[in-house]
C-alpha cells in the first residue's frame, strides 16, 4: 500500500494564498453545500485533474437521500460526491512522472475504485475485493468539483476520439461489460434484462453484440423501455402500467409463450428490485445463467426455489464492480460497438448538483443520464 496521504481538503486548512475551486460537499442527508476550497496537491502516486464531466450514479442518489452511507471511516461526510468522470491532467505526482506515464494536458478517465494492488484479494487478480481499496467520490472526494486528485494506477488515457461526457459513462460501462462476461451469452440465445435504465440499455448493447437472438427488456417506464428498443430489444415489456403499449402483467407466461415452454436461457437484474430478482430466477429454465447487478438494500433477502434450481443445474451468481474490464469498455466506446449519445440527457454546472440529484429520483424529462460538467 502505498505510504502517500492525500493534502487535506478542509475549510479549516484554506488559506487565502492558495488558489481555490468549487467544490459541491455532501455533509449528510439532503444536505450538500457550494464550497471554496483549496486545489489538492497530488501525493507522490497521485494526478491532478481538472474534471470535465462527471456523470450522476444511482448510488449519488442513494448517499443523498440518507438509503446508503458512504465509505468514510465515519460513513458519513464532508465529502465531494461524483465517481464516473473524465479530466485534464494538471499535475503530475513524481511518481507517474517518473514512469513517464501523464503529462499536463492529457485527457483522461478516473477508474474510481482504486486497489492496492498488494492486498491477499489483488495479488490473486481480484482488485473489486481489495481490503485496502478507496474509491473517489465514495471515499475520497470526487468528481462533483472542479478539481480531484486520483491514484494515477486509476488514472486511464481517454482515446482521442472519445469525448470527455462519453468517457464519464466508462465507469458504468466497465461494470456492465463484467457482468455481462459473467451472464456468458451464447449465440442465439434469449436473454431477458429487468431494468431499463442507463446500464440496462448499455447492457442490452452489450448482449446484443455478444450474440444474443432475442432480448427481452422488463421496466417500468415506457420511454426507457423505447430508447430499449433502439439498443436491439426485441420484446419489452412494463408489467406495471396498465396504460403501457407494453403492458404485461404475467411476465412469466409471456416469456412461457416466447419460448415454447422452454423459458429464457439468460436473465440480468440492472435493477435493485427484489421482486425482479426473485421473478428472474421463474422466467429462466433449465442451464440457466442468472446474474445479478442492481444493488438491493442491505436487509433485502432474495428467496431461491432450490430443489427446482437444482434440478435446472442453474448457475446463479452475482457481479461486483469491473475487474479489467476498462481497456475492453474503453474500446467499446472508442470503436461504437456502443452508443452512449442517447444516455446524456441533461447536463448541469456544478452548483446545479442537487437539481440535477431531483431531476433523477423524479425519472421527469426524459431523463437517463445527467452529467455535472464544472465548467459548463
Ligand atoms: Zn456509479
Ligand atoms: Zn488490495
């Protein structure tokens, strides 16, 4: 582990000699403040960025609403939220600069969970499990202000023709391309994604390119099911809205006639529902693949029906963050195997964060994705 200690970020070390930046802090439920705070000085290991753009995350969501706490020894703040983003290399600690690694001026993209890479789960390749692990915006103060310091073995080069609102989405992207490696699509198959928003329609993407014959997206909001339909669902289905075009209240007999009896032979969960959880593991038969993704509460049990599982010789498995994942999203995005366009709906400047927080919980607009760009 690296000896480095970050520069302290506090009002109370702020002097007026040192040049400053805006900085949206998350102290605690429903409670984030605009602050002048100085510019942090990369440690030894560490990147300065400016940020770019910084996209808002469903757990953003979560830690302001009070629903999860944050990875703080305390758990709670002051800290600056903003985990998927982008910058421009401003400074270079000495030790990426003896490597010769970034210079200033250098677009990149922030892994934000950074491992130790020396800890008994990164030196067996599992860096998602690092004991030692910070992540920023989590941990370590984010991308929700004009400036952030970054562990520069999290510090990744954004390929020229990415552009920095793109590249913020790498980080979800990277979690859906190891969950998707973990769902093991084979050609032909039917695959059924619960959850249509921003990773279900990358997700979709994703199983698409992998193969798929026809993929089946289950939501409850129709113009995130459409923008589904455009990613190559075949069938989507709202199981909520009587009113949907897509309404469909027996989920499991839809998917019955879809397959002759045979069910779906893939299911993903991009969602945190428990009731999808549990129906995912109805509408998969026999050799199935179920994985699940969308993080649930931290009570939520998911009831398994074990003889017939058994039976089905299903596997069922979980998909935690995106170990080496990223060089294989960052070629996703930089070649168009995905689109990411039609995810970046809104866009805010940095003192706009707790609209741009709203606006999501409310699911108004149209909205997917809502990127804080501190220099817009
Ligand atoms: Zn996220
Ligand atoms: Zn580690």
């Amino acid at each position: 582990m690296a000896k480095a200690k970050k520069a302290p970020v506090s009002a109370s070390k702020a002097s007026p000699s040192k040049p400053t930046m805006k900085a949206m802090v998350f102290y605690e439920k429903e409670t984030l403040k605009l602050e002048e705070k100085p510019i942090p000085e990369p440690a030894d290991d560490e990147v300065l960025v400016r940020v770019e753009a910084c996209g808002m995350c469903g757990s953003d969501l979560n830690y302001y609403f009070g629903i999860s706490s944050l990875e703080t020894k305390t758990g709670k703040g002051p800290l600056v939220l903003g985990h998927e983003f982008t910058g421009t290399v401003i400074k270079v600690g000495t030790v990426p600069n003896r490597l010769g690694l970034f210079k200033e001026g250098d677009r990149v993209v922030l892994d934000p969970v950074q491992s130790c890479n020396t800890c008994d789960q990164c030196i067996r390749g599992f860096t998602n499990l690092c004991t030692k692990m910070s992540v920023l915006g989590v941990s370590t103060n984010g991308g929700f202000a004009e400036y952030c310091v970054s562990k520069y073995t999290g510090t990744k080069r954004l390929p020229d023709n990415v552009s920095f609102e793109h590249g913020a989405i790498t980080e979800p992207l990277a979690c859906a391309t190891y969950a998707v490696q973990n769902l093991d699509v084979q050609p032909g198959q039917v695959v059924v994604v619960y959850g249509p928003g921003p990773i279900g329609f990358i997700m979709t993407q994703l199983i698409k390119a992998s193969g798929a014959g026809h993929v089946v997206v289950v939501g409850t909001r129709d113009y995130r099911l459409e923008l589904c339909k455009t990613a190559g669902a075949a069938t989507v289905l709202n199981p909520k809205e009587a009113s949907s075009a897509y309404y469909c209240p027996d989920v499991v007999g839809k998917m019955r006639d879809l397959t002759g009896g045979r069910m779906a032979e893939r299911a993903i969960l991009a969602t945190s529902s428990v009731p999808a959880m549990e129906q995912a593991l109805e509408i998969t038969g026999k050799k199935s693949v179920v994985v699940y993704f969308g993080l649930p509460g931290d009570k939520d049990v998911v009831r398994v029906p074990a003889l017939r599982s058994m039976f089905g010789d299903k596997t069922i498995r979980f998909s935690w963050l995106a170990p080496f994942t990223w060089p294989t999203a960052l070629n996703a995005i930089s070649t168009g195997l995905v689109n990411l366009a039609p995810l970046v709906t809104h866009r805010f400047s940095v003192d706009k964060v707790e609209n741009a927080l709203q606006l999501l919980s409310s699911r108004q607009n149209g909205v997917m994705k809502a990127l804080v760009k501190p220099n817009l």
